[in-house]
C-alpha cells in the first residue's frame, strides 16, 4: 500500500495487522483517483472509515486543500497520525476519533463543506446500506454544490442514491465495487 501519485509519491504507507481495516487496493486507489483527478486540486475532503487514511493522504498528495479524517479505532488512529506524518501531510488534515454519524453532526455543527467524501464502510453485515447513509441527510448539509461522494463497497450491492445524488459511475473489481455519486440540487 503506497501513494500513488503528488507530492507523497511512492512512500509506503502503515497498516495494521489482522482484519481492523481493509485497504483499498493500489489499483482500485488509481481507478479512483484517474476518474476525480479534476475535482482534487484545491478541494476540501472528508475521509469517512478512514482507516489507514491512504484515500484522503492520496488526495492531500495530488494537491486537496485539506481532509478531515474519520476513524474511531485508537489503535488504527495511531497508524493514520504515523502515516500523516510520514508523508509530511499532517500540517492540512485533522482527525476526529470517534463514529461515522457523530463526526457528521460534529462536522454540520460547524462551517464544514467539502468537496470530496470518501467512504470505505465495514461490508460486513452490509453496513453501508443497513446504515442509510445517503438518506440520512446528514451528508448532503456539509457538502458543496457540485461535490463528490466516492463509496468503497461489495460489487454486488446497488447504490441507491435517494434525492440528493446522482449516480456518476460504477467500478468493479473483483469483489469490490466502487459507486462515484455527485451531490444534486434542485435548480
């Protein structure tokens, strides 16, 4: 696991051992970022189920403003803040320890908008759909007008984008699926 490309390009990046995160392929990472490359530069992100963090350091690398990162495992924590380090990118992220739907209050509660949203849920149980995440609202009020969301999640499920996204395109990779989704106003 490595960054891909920008300023941070080829450090090796942490992660844990064991099943406490599942890291993004390297080519899934590429994928991703070669279909958002316009949308990085300048913008604000928000690294949700952060883990490891090799999403959002991957788009502070290609030149994003800042993320906030989202983990709340102390131990996984740790591993994000070292690998921030290594890549010398903590100086425009900052991490909120704590669960996915706290840190979105947390984040309403504010002045935070981002551009970008990164979303690599547990597949277990079938998390992200069990959680209704899309519907919850939650993400479209710290969002801006023609952001991104980007979900990691089983090839198999169907995203549904409810009212306030559009479905911009699917990826499969083998068991992996990745749904881009683009933050809709009514005009």
């Amino acid at each position: 696991m490595r960054v891909i490309s920008g300023t941070a390009k080829g450090i090796t990046l942490e992660a844990p051992r064991g099943s406490l995160v599942r890291p993004t392929l390297d080519r899934v990472k590429e994928t991703i970022f070669n279909v958002i490359a316009k949308a990085v530069n300048g913008a604000n992100a928000l690294d949700l189920f952060a883990g490891t963090g090799q999403l959002g350091i991957e788009a502070l690398s290609r030149e994003a403003n800042a993320c906030v990162f989202v983990e709340r495992s102390g131990q996984v924590v740790k591993i994000l803040k070292s690998n921030l380090e290594k890549t010398s990118l903590a100086g425009n992220a900052h991490i909120l320890k704590c669960d996915v739907f706290e840190a979105l209050n947390i984040l309403k509660a504010g002045e935070n908008k981002f551009d970008i949203v990164f979303a690599d849920p547990p597949y277990a149980g079938n998390f992200f759909k069990k959680t209704n995440l899309l519907k919850s609202g939650l993400l479209c009020d710290i969002m801006t007008r023609n952001s991104l969301f980007i979900v990691e999640h089983i090839k198999e499920l169907a995203i549904d984008p409810g009212g306030g996204f559009e479905l911009r395109r699917k990826l499969d990779f083998g068991q992996t699926g990745v749904s881009v989704l683009k933050r809709k106003y009514d005009e």
